[in-house]
C-alpha cells in the first residue's frame, strides 16, 4: 500500500510537525509505502502565520511537487494537513483541488479549529471552505470538541477520532523528587501561548500566602516578549519564586515535568488543537488546570484529572491551582487519573492501532477512537 503524506516535520518545533514525524514513522511501521510532499512555509515558530514572498514561492513548488509525487509515486491515498490560516488554507484548497482531479482518495487530517471563523468571512470564503472540508473521502479529527468546528460541512459519518499521541516515549527520570507547591508552564514563549498569563496566576497564589515555586519554561521567540515577562515578575515582586528555563534537553524537559505539583496551560492561542504538553504532563501523571480553548476539553476532564476554566479567568484559574496545592490528597487522585487517561487515549499503540483501522489494514470498518 502507498501513502503519500502532505505536511512537514520540524523544524520548527510545534505540534502539528512532531505528528507528522509520528505518522510517517506509524505508516512505516504499518508496512506502508509512504513518501512526504513537505508543505513546509515556516522555518521558525515565530514564522507561523505571517505571509512572505518566500512563502508564496513555495506554496507554488508545492504544488508542482504534489502533481509530480501523484503521476510517479501513484498514491492509493493520500494524507493531507489542513488548516485555516488565509495564506495556508488558499493553498490546500489549490491542493484539495489538483486531488480532487485527480480522483485520489485523500483522508484530511484536522488539526486546529476556526473553519466557522474563516467561512463567516464572506460567500466566497464560505464557498472555498466547502470545497475543501467536501473533497475528501474521510476527515480525521482529533476530537469531539474540533468536529462540532466542522460540523456545517462534514457529516459525522465522515469524521473518524484519532486523538493525538506523544512522538517520543515518556522518559523515566531517576527518583524524582515532587514538590507538593511547584507549577510548571511548558511550552514556546509566544505571547498567545500565555507565559505573561502564567506570571499572573503565580502572583495571585503567591499572594494568598502559599510558599510556591513557579517555572516558566519553554524556548523564547520575541526579546520584547522576554523583557515583558521580566519586568511583570519584578512588578509582582516573585523574585526567585518564579524560575525561567530558556532551554532544556529531552531529559531536562521529562525532569521538569516528574518534579511539579501542577502543570498550567493558560494559552488563548485561537487556533489551539490537542498540544503536546498537556500529554507529556498526563503522562507522568500530573493533574493540569487549562483554559477552555481549542480541544483542550478532549484532553482535560474537568474534576477527572485536572480542571478547565473559562478562557481568560485568570483568577478561577489560580484558585484551582491553589486548591491542588493545598489538598495533596485531590492532587494525587487527579494525577493518577491523569496517567490513567494517558495510558487509555495517547500512546503510540493506541495512534497506531486507530490508524491503521482508517486506512482499513485490519479487519473490519474504520473505528471512531473518542478521547475521555
């Protein structure tokens, strides 16, 4: 069988690249033929989402490349990366379009939100969208909470469940050492990402009399963002109850993770899917407090193994932090749940196993894979 995957892998280093690093080791596994047509417009993180003449010059070797990869390669189906960013999604409906012609089975792989957004634009962004979400034999979505985004489009019987997975094993870390008031903020310090949100809720607990340590870590994109994250720590006088780590090995990431009491997701990132992070932080059992944004819902069962608050209640947010620190008892009982929705939902047999009954290599029909 020969799949050809339309996406890229890193760099740079954000979710949708490390899946497609999973997927095409996943297929390889599954004894598929696979060859990648690399749709890769970003260098950077910073990039993502900002037009260039650059990039225009690539969507059209894209396409070229694509036409080329059907006519040698001869695909039975192809895996496509969709999204809804202007830029990116005229592109993919230039290449739902050249598939369609085509007539090759093509499985839309959906990993954001913000199709009703883009379709409410107007008639002819509403049509473009049509075109795209109908010209696919299957659509794979990660969750309920990104279908319902989909909805106006693609009847449910075309939506199959694969719920995201971590591209690397869960790290044993040598006797770790959990302390019971430490937060962690793990992901890339872009400003929709909320690490200036993060220092805000460290204030607050900080301020209700608990002797917390709080670690903001991830990679910097924007020095002028760096600058604003010092000077609100100096504003709120956290001094050293407020670390930052800049960079980190495999080892040091599974280390910061092992040793925190709680792990806070405060993105109001609007195009936000399943990350990564709040996987890696079930995986070592550790219950996450998160905005209600994207698909967060699919991972984080409120009250079952963490809390989601409403997006932008910055003080709800850090009062559950609070109650988690406080209350030993509740955090461990969310944490095991944490681990036990990690082993049930998102390793890499289960991705495995949910896509190979969608692309039909075992017996019987392709199965919806729901997360909890």
């Amino acid at each position: 069988m020969r799949v050809t995957v339309i996406s890229q892998v890193p760099p740079p280093v954000h979710g949708s690249t490390l899946v497609t690093q999973l997927l095409l080791e996943t297929l390889t596994e599954l004894g598929v033929e696979v060859r990648m047509v690399d749709r890769r417009f970003s260098r950077s993180v910073s990039e993502v989402g900002r037009f260039s003449a650059r990039k225009l010059l690539s969507a059209m070797g894209l396409v070229m490349r694509l036409v080329v990869c059907l006519s040698r390669f001869r695909p039975r189906t192809v895996v496509f990366f969709a999204t809804n960013r202007s830029f990116s999604f005229l592109v993919d409906w230039t290449l739902s379009e050249v598939l369609r012609v085509s007539r090759t089975q093509s499985i839309l792989y959906i990993h954001t939100i913000g199709f009703k957004a883009l379709a409410q634009r107007g008639p002819l962004w509403s049509f473009l969208v049509r075109r795209l979400l109908s010209s696919a034999d299957m659509v794979v979505c990660l969750g309920p909470a990104l279908a319902s985004d989909l909805a106006p489009w693609v009847h449910e019987s075309r939506i199959h469940f694969i719920a995201n997975a971590l591209p690397e094993q869960p790290q044993a870390v040598a006797t770790p050492k959990t302390s019971e008031r430490s937060v962690l903020f793990l992901s890339n310090a872009l400003p929709e990402k909320g690490a200036d949100t993060f220092v805000e809720v460290a204030a607050l607990v900080s301020g209700s009399g608990l002797s917390s340590r709080f670690l903001l870590a991830g990679s910097p994109t924007d020095d002028t963002f760096e600058r604003l994250l010092s000077d609100a720590a100096s504003e709120r006088q956290l001094g050293e109850r407020l670390r930052r780590v800049r960079s980190m090995s495999p080892v040091e990431k599974w280390q910061l993770i092992s040793e925190c009491a709680v792990f806070v997701f405060p993105s109001r990132y609007p195009f936000e899917a399943q990350p990564l992070v709040i996987i890696e932080a079930l995986a070592a059992g550790k219950p996450v407090v998160a905005f209600d944004i994207g698909g967060v819902r699919d991972l984080v069962t409120d009250g079952v193994n963490g809390y989601v608050v409403s997006n932008g209640d910055t003080a709800e947010m850090a009062r559950r932090v609070s109650e988690l620190l406080t209350d030993t008892s509740l955090q461990a009982l969310l944490g095991t749940q944490a681990r036990t929705s990690y082993l049930s939902h998102h390793t890499r047999e289960a991705f495995r196993t949910a896509w190979a009954r969608a692309l039909d290599l075992d017996e019987g029909p392709p199965l919806k894979v729901r997360t909890p």
